[in-house]
C-alpha cells in the first residue's frame, strides 16, 4: 500500500547509532533545514516566534502544557516541524486534482501526499473520471444533509474526530451530532489514551491527570512509564532536567534506551551544549518486557507492603500514609491481600525484570515524599491496560501521593486538544450530566445510548450498519488497525466526508460519495463576519487557554472548523436547535453556550483574558473522589494470567518476537515529515525493524536482511507487511519495534485493550519470513 521510498526523492538508507545528547545541536540542525527547505522560511521563524505568547497561537504539536507565568517563547524542534509543515504555500487545488486520478494518488507514499501541500478548495469525487472536481460550499452541505436524512436511524452514521479540533470546534460538532441523533464518536482518543480515562474515573473519579505545571517544580522523584518525550513531547525535558538539577530522581521505565531520556540538554542553553550533555539526567533506567509495566507495578507494591510490615513490627515510621488511607480510600485491604496473592515468579517472569531492579525501583518510589507518575503510549496500548493505569493509581494511593503539591497523575495527552475535546463532549459513553445539561438548554431529546468507538465504527461499516462517515481531522484509514479491513468498511460507504487541511490516505480510500472539505488549521487568521476569532484549547494540565491564528489563509475558500460543521448542521437540521450561523459569526457566542452547560466554564469569555488561559480545576487533585464510594478507589485487578493473548496461543503458533509500533523522530502521527529517526540512528527509511542481534541470528537471518512480517492470529485473516530491514538494535531479547502507520496491517481490529477497547499496538505477536527482496543496507 505505502511505499515510502517513493518519496520526492529515494534517499540513501542508512544506520548509525547516534551519540549525541537529544534536544541539543543536533536538534538545532534539523530545525534549520526545516526552515530553510520550506518556501516561505522567513515568515515561518516570526511566526514560530509568536507562538504560545499571548495573542500568539498553540502549537498544535503535542498536549504538553507550560508554565501559565513564564510568559517566555516556547518551542521545540518538533513544534517547528508541525508549524512549518502547516505553513506551507504549495496547494492541493482543483487543478492538482485534475492532474492526478485517485488510482494513481494511491500509488504515492503517505509522505508525498501530504507534502503536496494545503487543500484549498471544496472537492467532491466523480466516479467516471476517478478524480476529485470542485463543488461549492452549498452543494458540498447539501449533498451530505441528503445522505444524512435518508438514514433509517441517525445511528447509521459515523462522526469520527481527531484531537487538533478546538474547543469550539469540539463542542458545536458534538451538539449538531447529538441534536441529529446519535452518539456515534469515534475519535482518536481510543487508540490512544481511553485506557487512562477509563481507568483513572474508576479510581480517583476524574479521569485526566490531577497535576498542574507547577507539581513539577515540586516533585522528589518522577517516573516516566512508556513513554519518549524526546520525540513526542519534548518541552517535557525541561521540567525533567530541572527535577535533576534540583536532586529530584526522574525513573525512567521503557524497554528502549531513548535517547531523550538517557542524556538531555536544552538548545536555549548554549553552554550546555558545548559540553554535549555527559551528564545523565536520569538516575535509573528499566527495561521491562513489552506489557511488564502491571507486573512490576505489583512487584514493588509487594517491596512496600513488606517495609511496612517490617515497619510496624519495629514500631518505626511506617510506609503507607495511613491517615490518606482512612480519610481518603476504599478497598486497601482487597488490594493488600491482591498483592499477597500475587507470586514472585509471576511477578518476575512477567516483567521480564529481577527482583532487585524492582527493589530499586520500590526504594526510589519510598524515598521520595513527593512522587509524580507520568506515562503514554508504552502503557495505554495493551490489553490490560487499564488494570495496568488502576495499578500506578494503587502505588500512588498506598502513600497519598495524589491531591498535595509535588505529587499526582500525569498522563501526558498526545495530540493539542484532544483532552479538550473530550470535556467538550466529543465521547461516545457521555457522562449523564452531559446529556442533561444539553436537554435543559437546547430543548431537544437528546440520544441515550452509547454509540460506536473506533473499532466498533469499523466493524459497523464493514457490516454495512454504518453508511456514512465524517472525519472532522486525522486519517482513519493509516491511523486505525487492521488496515485493509478499514479501507475495505470505508469504501462500504454511501459516503465518506473528510474535514482536512491536508491531502492523506483517508480521502483515496472513500464512499460512494465523497467529499473533501479544506479546513484553516492552528496557524490560520480565522475570519468570520464580526472579525477574526480566536479558539480555545486544554492542555495535559487543564489549562484552557486561547489560540489566534497569524497567517493569511492561502484560499478564501478555506473556512473554519466551526463554520464547516454550522454549514453541515444548516443544510441537514436548519435553525434547530440553534441558529448555527448566527453562533459562529463570533466564536465568544459558542463559549456562551459551553459556560451554559459544562462544569468549570462558568465566565468563560472573561477568564480567557487572563493571559496563560485558566485552570479547569480536577476534583482529585483536590481529593474530592467523584466515585459511586465517594472515595478513591483501590482496584484489586489479578495480573493477567498469560501476556499473550489466549487467541494468540490458539493458533498453537509459538511467536518469533512481540512487535510494539512506535513513533519515529520525524512523524506527527501518520503525517511523515522526513524518513530519518535521528535518536536511533536510522535515516532514510523507515520500513524497518529493530531486533536484537541475538534474535536475528537464532531467528536464522542476518542484520541488514529484509523480512517479511506476519501477525499471528486465530481468525485465518493472513496479516502481513514486507520486505522490513532488520536492524540489530539494543533491545530486550524476544522484542521487535517498528514504526506506525507502517505496521498498522499487522494489528487485528479484534486485539483490544479490556474495558478500553484500544487496539493494542504495542503488542503483536508475530514470525519473520525470509523477503523475497533480500538486499543489505549501505
Ligand atoms: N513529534 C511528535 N509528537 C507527538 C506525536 C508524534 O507522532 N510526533 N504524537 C502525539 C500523540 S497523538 C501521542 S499519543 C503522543 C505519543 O507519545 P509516546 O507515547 O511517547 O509515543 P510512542 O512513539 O508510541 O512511544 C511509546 C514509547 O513507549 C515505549 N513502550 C512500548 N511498549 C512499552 C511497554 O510495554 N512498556 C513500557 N514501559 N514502555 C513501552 C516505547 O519504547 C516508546 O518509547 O505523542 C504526541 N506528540
Ligand atoms: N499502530 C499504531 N497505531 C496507532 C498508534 C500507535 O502508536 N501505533 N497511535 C494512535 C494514536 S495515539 C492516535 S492519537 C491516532 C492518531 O490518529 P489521527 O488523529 O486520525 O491521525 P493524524 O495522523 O494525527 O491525522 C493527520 C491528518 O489530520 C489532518 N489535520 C491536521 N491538522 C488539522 C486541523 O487543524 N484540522 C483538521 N480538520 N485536520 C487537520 C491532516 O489532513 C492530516 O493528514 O493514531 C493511533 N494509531
Ligand atoms: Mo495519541
């Protein structure tokens, strides 16, 4: 399907591990090139120069949040690259679209086609020609608000959102949907962060994160649990390299020595890069087996249990936070006979780490009075991945480090607003009190039922029970699992309507109808008919604040999140149940409406004066427990008996390794910005493997031979994806890394996370084959 060496120009492969520190010269490097390979450089510096000051617009990287009182220009290289990849100037218009069928579009790797550049007008598909054609606005509102009323049941229709929508954008989408009839969201957050939602609501009764910014000026010891911010969320490395300097300990758990985790030195501070950072900022590192997070977890609870025991009989201080534990929990002596029950052995095998790395990992956790867990993808994408998050909220329940300074839950949220489109209602279980704030407000019935996840809304299409899909962002067909089987639902539809600001995958592989409708990104000036608006986001913190785009769009026929969806809920509900093009003439309007109805918006428009934006406020942090106990739970999960799936062992296949699908340095999601991985030394490809050279061998290959890569799975579906460099890489023995949306074919829409659903993208069993393409890297 993708063939990435097909981009602009085939580069030459090559693999060196890198010695450098993350975050300093080289990084500065990469961002210059950036710069100046784009067309318009200049602009693009004064713009990146403005971003998250006041006035200026978020970045729409990652969710990190910064201090609201710093006041000073923050970027990162990686925030340049999505910056300077939405700034472009090159268009995909009309006349691009004349020129390259559909067919031949398919044939261009997921690199070339977003390299193209901004979509710029209204497209909608024509079978005879096989080629998208202009359609106006109008026609464009029409032809979806014809396929939508056709529907037997609202029910069958899909509206999928990708986490970059504003506030705004967020809340209007969710009320046209509901007031249309159903709760169909499928979003992103549930391949990517739904486990910590679940999870964490169960628990402490909020499922996001309970710290602020400043927590982690006060913490003594930071775990960060599968996760790379050197990559994904590197303006995380500052606070990180602060704790260090204060004497904080940052713990570092991930199979992989990431770079940006080993050494980090920060580009703003020149000094520190002529040193090239020899000093380690972490003072440990473990590398458990893939899905071993759980069984550590419990592995050092059992550490803590046993030192309180000891302390107790030795009348010293003791371990667990006793008066948190009486006030605050519920469910400790469940969770204390839990671990009692769980073996060593168990423990051990499924970690794939020895006791003592575990007994380290206990003591720094005991020493520090103030403890901060953070975690991301290495932990959400398993099957057990809530039992996993429910864990970290267990330790940190044992010594009340949730709701003081210094300590809480970090989930560190992925893309700019995707927590924020989650409080807007953009959910497909809504919360109750949701639903009847809407109903009071707008007078309408709103839907009940629970709709349709991701993967539920693919298993709908591909059944035919779902006929329409809408994309408000992202590229469903590369960012969801079993690929084939997604292309396949999506061409099952009458329709397909993409809201995009750049050409991708998820626009070739469409309905029978099928629209393209080109958006104003982050960076845009967003000019509606009382002037140009601002929109709102929420950081991993909670902090809403404003956004104000800089740039003249490249086509007046761009419009606006907001505008798109007014325009589709017009044509399909009218003026009910709110004049939608009266609302979006001034977004402050909107922000009315969600003060109306959602808890902690109260004065919306005026607190957002205050430069930074404005806490939200979270009920744990504050150790109010939202629970049916009214208290915070701990949850007494059993460790899962096998790591690898039951249907897995079925095929009676004995895996080759455990593929995990990562992100490389160059990528924002399927959106491929170069080919290199610059931490991991890896440039110019990216159909890859990382393997242990052990493996390699026993596996019968040589480092540098292509292989073929097969998922293994009970359903008698062949998955596979070939001709994968195996590179020999330091990794734990029965490990395989490779990068998203590459693998994506390897992952069964039926390997979900328990309670979450997620596809578990970071672990597939799977078995080389020898490649038929057999050539050795330079
Ligand atoms: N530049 C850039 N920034 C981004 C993104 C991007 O693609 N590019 N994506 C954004 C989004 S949407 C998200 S969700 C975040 C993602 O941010 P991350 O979660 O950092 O993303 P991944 O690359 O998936 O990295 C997962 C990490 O977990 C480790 N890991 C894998 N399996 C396990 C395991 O079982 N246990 C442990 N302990 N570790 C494991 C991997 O080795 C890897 O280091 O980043 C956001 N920011
Ligand atoms: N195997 C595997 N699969 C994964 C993951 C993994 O780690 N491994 N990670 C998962 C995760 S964490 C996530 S979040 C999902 C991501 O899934 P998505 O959010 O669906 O994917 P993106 O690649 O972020 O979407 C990129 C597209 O968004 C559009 N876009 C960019 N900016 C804007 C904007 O401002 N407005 C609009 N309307 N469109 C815009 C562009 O057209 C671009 O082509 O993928 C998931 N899939
Ligand atoms: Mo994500």
């Amino acid at each position: 399907m993708s063939n990435h060496n097909q981009a602009d120009k085939t580069p030459t492969p090559r693999y060196k591990p890198y010695k450098g520190a993350a975050g300093g010269w080289g990084a500065l490097i990469s961002v210059t090139q950036a710069w100046l390979t784009s067309d318009n450089a200049l602009k693009n510096i004064r713009t990146m120069l403005k971003t998250n000051q006041n006035g200026g617009f978020d970045c729409p990287g990652c969710a990190w949040g910064d201090s609201p009182e710093s006041g000073m220009v923050k970027f990162c290289e990686n925030g340049a690259k999505a910056v300077n990849w939405e700034a472009t100037k090159r268009r995909v218009d009309a006349a691009f679209f004349a020129k390259h069928s559909v067919t031949a579009l398919l044939e261009q790797s997921d690199y070339w086609l977003e390299y193209q550049g901004r979509l710029t007008e209204p497209m909608v598909y024509d079978a005879v020609s096989d080629r998208y054609q202009p359609i106006s606005w109008d026609n464009a509102f029409k032809l979806i608000a014809r396929h939508l009323t056709s529907l037997t049941t609202p029910d069958q229709a899909e509206f999928y959102t990708s986490g970059r929508a504003s506030n705004e954008a967020a809340y209007l989408y969710q009320l046209f949907v509901r007031a249309y009839g159903t709760n169909n969201f499928p979003d992103c957050s549930n391949m990517c962060h739904e486990a910590s939602g679940v999870a964490l609501s169960q628990s402490v009764g909020v499922g996001k994160g309970t710290v602020t910014f400043d927590d982690f000026e006060h913490a003594d010891a930071i775990f960060v649990w599968g996760q790379n911010p050197g990559t994904n969320h590197p303006r995380m490395l500052e606070p990180l390299r602060e704790a260090v300097q204060r004497g904080a300990q940052v713990v570092c758990i991930n199979p992989l020595k990431e770079r940006g985790l080993e050494r980090f030195q920060h580009p703003q501070h020149p000094i520190e890069m002529l040193t090239n950072g020899d000093r380690p900022t972490n003072t440990a590192y473990f590398r458990p087996a893939l899905g071993g997070d759980m069984a550590m977890m419990r592995g050092m609870a059992k550490f803590l249990l046993q030192w309180e025991r000891e302390a107790q009989a030795q009348q010293a201080p003791s371990v667990f936070d006793h008066d948190f534990l009486n006030e605050h929990t519920g469910g400790v002596l469940d969770y204390l006979a839990s671990i009692d029950d769980t073996p060593w052995e168990q423990i051990v095998e499924q970690s794939g780490l020895p006791m003592g790395e575990i007994e380290l990992a206990a003591k720094m956790y005991l020493k520090a009075n103030n403890v901060i867990m953070c975690w991301a993808m290495g932990i959400t994408q398993h099957r057990h991945s809530v039992a996993t998050i429910q864990e970290i909220a267990n330790l940190m329940l044992l010594r009340g480090n949730i709701g003081r300074p210094g300590a809480g839950l970090c989930p560190v949220r992925g893309h700019s607003n995707v927590q924020g489109d989650r409080t807007m209602g953009i959910n497909e279980r809504p919360p109750v009190f949701l639903l009847d704030a809407l109903e009071k407000r707008f007078q309408f019935k709103v839907p009940r039922s629970n709709g349709h996840n991701v993967v539920e809304a693919i298993h709908a299409m591909l059944d035919g029970r779902a006929k329409v899909f809408i994309g408000l962002g992202g590229n469903f067909a590369q960012a969801t699992p079993d690929s084939p089987r997604t292309a396949e639902a999506l061409r099952n539809c009458a329709l397909t309507v993409q809201i995009s600001t750049k050409l991708n995958r998820s626009h070739l592989m469409h309905g029978k109808d099928a629209l393209i409708l080109p958006c104003l990104g982050r960076t845009d000036i967003d000019l509606q008919a009382e002037g140009p608006q601002a929109v709102t986001v929420e950081d991993s913190f909670s902090m809403v604040h404003a956004s104000n785009g800089q740039l003249q769009p490249l086509s007046r026929e761009m419009r606006s999140e907001p505008a798109i969806i007014a325009g589709i809920a017009a044509a399909t509900l009218g003026n009910h149940p709110v004049d939608w093009n009266w609302l979006i003439a001034d977004y402050r309007r909107i922000r009315d409406l969600i003060a109306d109805t959602l808890p902690g918006f109260k004065d919306f428009n005026q607190r957002l004066e205050h430069p930074g934006g404005f806490y939200l406020g979270n009920s744990a942090a504050e150790r109010r427990w939202n629970t049916a106990s009214a208290r915070a739970n701990f949850k007494a999960n059993l460790l899962p008996m096998d790591l690898v799936n039951e249907r897995v062992r079925a095929t009676g296949q004995v895996p080759d390794l455990i593929l995990q699908s990562m992100r490389s340095h160059d990528q924002y999601n399927t959106t491929i910005y170069g080919l290199d991985d610059r931490y991991r030394g890896v440039r110019g490809q990216r159909e890859v493997v990382f393997v242990n050279e052990a493996d390699i061998i026993r596996l019968g290959f040589q480092p540098g031979q292509k292989a073929d890569l097969i998922a293994i799975w009970d359903d008698g579906r062949e998955r596979r994806v070939n001709g994968f460099t195996l590179l020999a890489f330091d990794i734990p023995a029965g490990q395989a890394a490779a990068y998203y949306p590459e693998v994506n074919p390897l992952v069964p829409l039926e390997s979900v996370g328990a309670g979450s659903h997620t596809p578990t993208s970071k672990f597939v069993a799977i078995r080389l084959e020898r490649s038929a393409q057999s050539n050795r890297i330079a």
